[in-house]
C-alpha cells in the first residue's frame, strides 16, 4: 500500500467561522411586555409561537406572504370572540387558515391601533384572562407507538 503524505503548510491558516445572524423576533414588544411571565417561543408554519407554561397563547407574524394576516394572532375558542371583540374591535379570523370563522384571531399589524391592541393582549395575559390561550393537543397515538405487552 502507498502512503501519501500531505504537505503540511507552513504558515498558520486563519481560523474564520461566518455565523448566521439570527432573526429578531417579529413584534419584539410582544415579548417584552410578556417577559414576567417568562415566555417560551417555538418556530411554527414560518412564524413564531408564544408559550406561557403548557398553553400557547400567541403566534407572532411578519412575512412577505399573505401580508394581510401579519400582526399578533391570538388563541382563543369560538365562545369568546364576541367578548373579545368588544376589547379589540379590528380583531378577525385568520384568512390563512381557509375557514370564515376560525379559534385563532389575528390583531392585524396594518391597523391604526396595532401596537396598543397588542399591548392590551398581553395585559389579559398577564392577568391570565382565561379567554387567551389553549393547551395544545398531543401527539396522537398511533399503533406502531403503543405500547404492546411489554414495556420499550
């Protein structure tokens, strides 16, 4: 067998290493306004989940696509759009998601009063209004992950 041998350089190479910047957060203020209650964010469908303890309670949108549903979208249930419409009265489904009526309700980032719906959003929260949020369903069991008679 041939051995090769590779010419060692004699001058030390420059160690350089290119991060990716990251991304902020669209809607920064949302995030800090809810900062006492130590949000937890996820990436979700281009856009960013906001999670305080198991429920989340807001997704943050800024994209060049369907500009129309930017803004703060906020989780809640048919039951309390009216209540919550009174508080923000731009308030309205998601067009995103293709149905008329949806559970989540954008506060959309091109109305006059945007920044100070968003704030109010987050005082509710804060104030763990029971009309914000939802636990997010689990996983469905599937049968290849059931447990058979004898434990994985």
């Amino acid at each position: 067998m041939v051995k090769i041998e590779r010419k060692k350089s004699r001058e030390p190479r420059e160690e350089t290493f290119f991060l990716k910047k990251r991304k902020s957060a669209p809607h920064e203020f949302v995030l800090e306004a809810l900062s006492p209650l130590s949000p937890r964010t996820n990436p979700m469908f281009g856009c960013l989940a906001v999670y305080i303890g198991e429920k989340i309670v807001l997704i943050l949108r800024d994209r060049p696509k369907y500009p129309r549903d930017n803004g703060v979208w906020i989780a809640t249930t048919l039951e309390h759009h009216e209540s919550l419409r009174r508080e923000f009265p731009n308030m309205r489904s998601v067009g995103l998601l293709g149905k008329k009526i949806t559970g989540w309700q954008v506060l959309p980032a091109n109305a006059a009063d945007f920044e100070e719906a968003a704030l109010h959003a987050c005082e509710l929260i804060l104030a763990k209004d029971a009309r914000i949020g939802k636990v997010p369903r689990g996983r469905r069991v599937g049968p290849s992950n059931r447990l058979s008679g004898k434990e994985r």
